[in-house]
C-alpha cells in the first residue's frame, strides 16, 4: 500500500513538472510584449533617420540616398554577398545623400551631422548635402 501511493504521489510530482515546463514554453506564445509592438525601420534610409533623430539638436530628419550605376564587382568575397543579398546583376553603390533636419540651420549640428554620416555611410564629406527642413510654423 505504502509502495502504491509513494509511486502516486512520485507520477503527481512528475506530472506537475511537465504541465510547468510546457506552460513556460506556451505562454510566451500567446503574449505579446512591448518590444514586439515597437514599429522596426525597414530601409537604410529610415533607419539612419532613427540614429541621426537620437542626436542633440537635429530634431526631424529625412533621408535620401542617391545610387551611382550598377558595378559589376567579380571579387570572390562580393560574390558570396551577392548570394546572400539575392542578386547577382551587381550592387548599387551610395554615391552621394540628402539630409534634411530641421537642426541644420545652426552650423554645429549641420557640422556634426556631415562627420558623423560621412563616417558612418563611408562617403567624402562633398558628397553629403544638408539643409534645413521648412518649418511650417515660422510663416
């Protein structure tokens, strides 16, 4: 008797961690968290658009990117990003940007704007254009 109910109460313990193992494994299924709902950028553009907006004094920002011709690149690493990436016609190079901030009518952040994107995006500094966004509210 006493064997019968020690192996009862070893399968309800058993049993109990299951249910607590598959219930941690569930239940992150079906909630949905903060992190999930927040809004990821989809393109280059906007993602250097959330960067420079996180940076003091540059308030709205919008990014445009000009592409030079399609480079037939025949290097074997390129070739191996190319399979990844999908495309095997080439890449477009970024041969040049347009920033518009409403910050860069003052000659700091217009500074600091164009060295940090030059680093950032690889590209000589005459090649990036800033200029102030219109704002709506001055007229």
């Amino acid at each position: 008797m006493e064997k019968t109910g020690k192996k009862t109460k070893s399968f309800l313990v058993l049993m109990l961690i299951a249910a607590s193992v598959g219930l941690f494994i569930v239940l992150p299924m079906f909630q949905t968290s903060s992190t999930n709902e927040r809004v990821t950028p989809s393109s280059n553009e906007e993602k250097l658009e959330q960067t420079l907006r996180a940076m003091q004094g540059v308030g709205e920002v919008k990014v445009y990117f000009y592409y030079g011709e399609m480079t037939n690149e025949t290097d074997e690493n390129n070739l191996f990003s190319q399979y990844f990436r999908g495309t095997d016609k080439g890449v477009k190079d970024i041969t040049g940007m347009l920033i518009v901030s409403e910050g860069a009518s003052d000659i700091f952040v217009k500074n600091e704007i164009r060295a940090v994107v030059s680093q950032v995006m690889q590209l000589p500094i005459h090649r990036i254009i800033i200029v102030p966004m219109e704002n709506k509210g001055e007229k």
